[in-house]
C-alpha cells in the first residue's frame, strides 16, 4: 500500500528546537522494543509517503526515507503498537494531511470526524486480522541539505561508553539466541538490517565489519549492534577471513575455473587412483553449480588428489563459480581452511581458482596457465563493453550502409517497378491477342470435331447395322452347323443299322444254305399253289377285263343312243355315283379336320407334359410319380465297386472318376453298343451287344450291378435320345417302372396343392 504525497516543508519539530517532539522519543523506545518482538520472523512491508520535514532519530536502512513502511505479520497486535501508530500521525502535518485525505476520499470540508474515521480503520483492521501484528517505524535520513548539515554538524550525543553499552548489550543477546540470523544450512541473514538479504557465514561476517569501519554514514548504535555481531562470529562460529581486496579488483582466472583439492584416493598397482570426473561434474550438477567438465590432475605416481572445474565463460558461470566456492566456504572446506587446518579429513576442498593458483608450480598452475588467462571483474566488464561498442558501432556502420543499399535499391525498384508495368501492359495486350486467336481455333475445332461426330455417328451406326447382319448369319450358320451335325448323327446310326444289318444278312445266308434242300422241296410245292394262283389270277383278270368290257360298252351305249329303261338305268347308276363320290369327300375332308385339331391336342398335352416335368423336378419328394433323367448313371453302384478296389481316402474320388469316364462314354455318339435283328414279323430291332468290348471289361472289372446301371443308361439313351445321345427328363411311375401318363402326373399334382392347402389352413 503506497500513498504519494507531498507535504511541504512545514516541520514539526521546529517548536521544540533541533530535538524531536516528546510523542516522537516514546516512538523510538517503543520501537526498540518492536524489532526485538519482529527480528526472527519474515516480514512483509507495505508503506505509505511522509513529508520530507519529518526526520526522527529511528532505524536506519530504508530504501526510500520518505517513505512509512508497515511490517504486517501473524501475531497479536498490541495496544503499544497502536499508540505507536496514533504518535507518528500526530507527528505530522496533521492539518494538510487531514485535507489530502478529505479530497482523496471526498469527504466535506464540514466534516471533523477525521480522526473517527482513522481510528475506525485501524480498529476495523485490528477486529478482522486478530491475528495480524501491525509494526510501523520510520527509518530517519536528512532530506534536505540545510537538514543533513545540521545534523552532520550537531555533536555526538552517544559516547564510547554508550557504544561499549550497546555493543556487550546486544552480545550478550546474541550469545542467549535472543537474534535468530541463521536461516538455513548454508544461508544466514543479518538481523539487524531491514534488506532481507541472504549471505554466507564469510560475507555475513564481511559485512558487519564493513559496517564497523564506516563510521561517518552509520550511527554509533548500528555500529555497536554489527560490532557485538562481529565479535559473536569470530568467537563462537569460527570463522577467521583476512581483509581481501574486493572481487572486482582480485584476479581471478578466465575461463572461470574452480579448484577441488583432498580427493580421496587408494592405490590400486602401485598407483594412485579416485573417483572419474564425470561422478564428481554429475554431483556439482545436482547442487545447481552447472559445471562444464571436471578434469582430474595425474602426476607420475598417479591420481594427484587434485581436479579443475571447468565452467561457463559469461556472468552466469561467475555465479556459479561464487556459489561453487561459497558452499565449500560455509562448510569450512574452502582454500583458506585447506591451508590452515592441519587435519583436513577425508571432506573435498574447494574454491575458485585466482591468481596465485595461477603462479604457482604445482600442476594446477600448470593446467591453469595452459587452459586460462588472468583478468579482474571491472576488467572483464570493461572488456564485455568493449566487445559490446564495437559491436554496436559496427551495427550502426553496417545499419547505415544498408540503409544505402536499401534506398538504392527502393531507386531501381521504381524504375524496374515502371519498366515491369509497361511489361505487364505488353503481356495483357498480347494476352488479350492471344485469347482471341485462341478462341478462334477453339471454335474451328469445334465445328470440325462436330463434323467428325456426326460422320463417326454415321459409320458406327452403319457398322451396328451389318455387325447385326454378321450376327444373323452367324446364328443361321450355328443352326445349319448344329443341324449337319445332327444329320450326321443320323446318317451315321443309318450306316451301322446298315452295317448290322449286312452283318446279319450274312449270317442268314448261311443259314439259307443249310436248308437248301428243305426249300427244294416247299419249292415244289410252292410252284403248284403258284401254278392255281395263276390260273386264278388270269380268271380274275379275265373278269376284270369282262368289267371294263361292259363299262366300255356302256360308253358305247351312251354314245350310240339306246331305249329309255337302259337310259333310266344308267341314269341311276350315275346318281349313285355321284353321291358315293360326294360322301367320300365330305369323308376326306372331315378326317383332315380330325387330322389337324389331333396334332394341337398332341402339342398343347406335350406342353402341358413338359410343364409338369418342370414342376415336379424342384421338388426332392420320393413320391410314387416323379421325374426321372433318362439315360443318366447312378453313383451309389461306383462307391460300392469303388470300396473294394480302393483305399477308404479314394473311395469317391475314384467313384466320381470313373462315373465321370463313362458319362463321357455314353454321351459319345461314335460309340454304338447295339445290333440289329430281325423278328418274326419282320421288323428290325436294336438290342444292347453284351459282347462290346468296353462293356465287357466294365462287367469283368467292376461286377454286374455298374453293368447293370451302365446298360440300362444305354437303353434308355437309344430309346428317348438317340441322336443327342445326353439325359432327358421323363414323367415316371416309380412304383411299376414305367413311363407316367399325363393323367397320373396332373392328379399327382393336385393331391399334393390339397396336402399343402391342408397343412397351411
């Protein structure tokens, strides 16, 4: 919380001459007494603006001395602490600073409850934060020359037995833990300073007796607290530090390099051996030191105890190098304890190399001198800035000429800029040309593409229209093909009918021979029943010729006129004729009828046949009527055949091989197991040849049931396809083994649409 203000130069410490009003002493007592209840703890400091007149004798080490600084922490607020607070408001201006508050807050000038208000915000703070603690002090400083002069001028008031006082006072505070300065491990703060600033042991010590030697800008009671400070360090923690230069003068080797010594070893074949590098950069790593390498020194006689840190050439190797050697330092291992102390145990030692590590003869100077050079902190700062100037003027130089550059090259960017539109110009009129011849062309080949369709439309429609023809012709010549073939077929069973039947001729010649003589004799006898056949045969002759005589002279009679009876008579026959011929047409022509409407009756009942045929092949039912492929070979008498002449893993393939074999047999029309013979009637007729040579073998190798099955397909192909020679179905009556009437299949069909009807309702 800050609150800038401005408050003139009003002081109200001028009633009371050159010393601080009675309100303001009781502040610097009740102070005291507020840093001994707050130095322990951390602090959290909100602040508002005073006016530069008020210069009170309080703790010194504000930042800013126009500024109130308020320590707000956890603890019970006292009353003193609030008295405190109501004494350093009195203090001030009160009637300007009631009438900046006023305009600030927008309070009526009417109003007098300015200090009803103030206390209604400190106790409203009080009642909220009960557990809060309200610490306001004032850190005193001259703010005006005329001020610092008068109090530079003015004489000590404090003596050197006040100093002695304050310094065995708070000694003895220090000795009885009553000032908590060590905050961690490694870290410890001052606590008679308000910055908060950490320090190792080394520079805590360094720095109150820095304080100690200033005696002119520091009080004689700060003087004390830091010397009794001092003093407790040196006795009690055991901390011995030489006066040294301060860092920016001290010489210290760049590269930043740090030095680790008391490495412990073992030998190991008569050399001395430790720990590698690596473990020791991994272990500096964990503490937040960032090393780059770690090389350890070897001598004849081995591991030499000691190694080289390397680190990071910029400011944030510098840091890490300090925090390198301070944390060595805090644990009492630094250079200075490695060279006093007579008993060093087996700790590291370590500290960052300077300039007499880099004179020295040892072999850490010699790894010095060979890797880094020596330089101050202000050196290498002026050396940085250096780099920085020239770097920056080179910039500037290297700015400026392409600055130059840039302005001759936004120069011939405005003539090429120029010379590019009039390009462009050219390039659009050209373009612009060149659309149009384009489009131009694009139009020709329009019309010519047009052109060329329509003629290609032309010849392929012409070429569909013989590609037609070709497959009309294509279509009669596969029929005439399919029908030579048939006609083939045909004349070929002809010429072995005919063959058989030479065949057979011969046979019954030879028989003819044998009877000869029988035939001489019926011979004899046939020429006499020929000898009355004859003579019967001329009597009938005779008589015909007698018929035709008397129809002769009939006509002779008609011509030449004869009685009316005979001419009555003639007339009757004629009548009698007549109508005898005239019935015989009607005959004729009513068996022509009959002829006709038969062969419909005979197409539609085959259609109707065919139909059944169709429907009954779907269904699988072993029903009495079905249908039946004839001429198509049963498998079950293969596997039968097949399981004793095969393994049982070959069994259907053999059987499916061999069925196979012999549907090719069946269906091959230049096989033709049948002869021809004779009967009594004198009708030729085809029977199976037992005596084939491909049936005989199939009935030696395979037994009489596949002969059977094969036999039956063979007469059965000859019967109802003899010219396709391949299976046809067949209505068929299961039961007696005969072909099925269209009656029995059509009254089949419907016993089983009434099964169906029944099972669905």
């Amino acid at each position: 919380m800050h609150i800038d203000q401005s408050y003139g130069d009003t002081n109200p410490l001028s009633k009371v001459g050159n010393k601080p009003s009675r309100a303001v002493y009781w502040h610097s007592r009740s102070f005291l007494f507020l840093r001994q209840q707050l130095s322990t703890e951390t602090s959290r400091f909100y602040s508002i603006s005073l006016p530069p007149s008020l210069s009170l004798p309080f703790e010194n080490g504000n930042r800013n001395p126009n500024i109130l600084e308020v320590v707000v922490e956890p603890r019970v607020i006292t009353f003193q602490l609030l008295q405190c607070w109501l004494a350093i408001i009195w203090c001030s201006t009160f009637r300007k600073l009631r009438f900046r508050l006023r305009k600030r807050l927008g309070i009526s000038s009417s109003s007098s409850g300015f200090l009803h208000l103030l206390s209604f915000l400190v106790f409203s703070l009080i009642h909220v934060k009960t557990r809060q603690r309200l610490l306001l002090f004032f850190r005193h400083k001259c703010f005006s020359n005329s001020t610092t002069h008068q109090m530079s001028n003015r004489p000590e008031q404090i003596s050197g037995s006040d100093f002695e006082y304050y310094e065995q006072r708070y000694y003895k505070d220090l000795k009885n833990d009553y000032y908590k300065f060590k905050i961690s491990k490694s870290s410890y703060r001052c606590p008679f300073c308000l910055d908060k600033r950490d320090y190792s042991l080394t520079e805590l010590l360094k720095h109150a007796s820095r304080l100690v030697r200033d005696s002119q800008s520091v009080m004689i009671k700060d003087k004390a607290k830091h010397s009794a400070l001092q003093l407790y360090i040196e006795k009690y923690l055991d901390v011995n530090v030489k006066s040294e230069p301060a860092d920016k003068d001290q010489l210290f080797v760049w590269p930043w390099m740090g030095v680790i010594a008391n490495i412990p070893t073992e030998v190991k074949d008569g050399k001395f051996v430790a720990e590698s590098g690596t473990k020791l950069r991994d272990e500096f790593t964990q503490k937040g030191f960032h090393p780059l390498k770690v090389h350890t020194l070897w001598n004849r006689n081995g591991h030499s105890g000691f190694a080289i840190v390397d680190f990071n050439g910029d400011w944030e190797g510098f840091t890490h190098a300090m925090n390198f050697e301070r944390s060595f330092e805090m644990e009492h291992c630094g250079k200075r304890d490695y060279y006093s102390s007579r008993c060093r145990r087996n700790a590291l030692f370590g500290w960052v190399a300077r300039d007499d590590d880099y004179h020295s003869r040892s072999k850490i100077g010699l790894h010095l001198r060979e890797n880094g050079d020596l330089k101050t902190v202000t050196g290498k700062e002026a050396e940085d800035k250096r780099k920085t100037s020239l770097l920056v003027s080179g910039l500037a130089n290297t700015l400026k000429t392409k600055n130059k550059k840039l302005e001759q090259v936004c120069s011939n960017y405005v003539d090429v800029n120029v010379s590019l539109n009039r390009v462009v110009d050219q390039k659009e009129e050209m373009i612009k040309s060149f659309n149009n011849e384009i489009k131009k062309i694009q139009q020709s080949g329009r019309d010519q593409w047009e052109k060329i369709f329509m003629d290609h439309e032309k010849a392929r429609l012409d070429l569909q229209a013989r590609g037609k023809e070709l497959e009309d012709r294509e279509k009669d010549l596969q029929k005439r093909k399919a029908q030579n073939e048939n006609e083939k077929k045909r004349l070929y069973i002809k010429k072995r009918n005919n063959e058989m039947a030479i065949m057979e001729q011969n046979k019954a010649d030879e028989k003819v021979m044998h009877l000869a003589e029988e035939h001489k004799k019926k011979k004899e006898i046939l020429h006499k029943k020929i000898h009355e056949l004859q003579r019967k045969l001329d009597a009938k002759q005779a008589l015909e010729l007698d018929i035709e005589y008397l129809k002769g002279a009939i006509q002779v009679m008609e011509h030449m006129g004869e009685d009316e009876q005979e001419k009555k008579k003639m007339d009757a026959i004629k009548l009698d004729l007549l109508e005898k011929e005239e019935a015989l047409e009607g005959l004729e022509e009513l068996n022509q009828t009959l002829i006709v409407k038969e062969r419909k009756t005979n197409d539609e009942l085959q259609d109707a046949r065919k139909e059944l045929i169709r429907r009954l092949g779907k269904t699988k039912s072993r029903a009495i009527i079905g249908v039946k492929r004839m001429g198509e070979l049963e498998g079950m008498p293969f596997v039968k055949a097949a399981k004793g002449k095969f393994p049982d893993d070959e069994v259907n393939l053999k059987a499916v091989e061999l069925c196979s074999q012999w549907e090719a047999y069946l269906g091959d029309p230049s096989w033709f197991p049948f002869k021809v013979l004779i009967d009594k009637e004198g009708k030729a007729k085809e029977i199976l040849d037992e005596e084939d040579e491909k049936l005989r073998t199939l009935k030696d190798e395979f037994g009489d049931e596949v002969f059977g099955v094969v036999a039956t397909a063979l007469i059965e192909l000859n019967e109802y396809n003899p010219s396709g020679r391949y299976p046809l179905a067949e209505l068929w009556n299961y039961k007696e083994g005969r072909k099925a009437s269209l009656k029995e299949g059509v009254s089949h069909l419907i016993k089983e649409w009434k099964l169906s009807k029944r099972r669905k309702t």
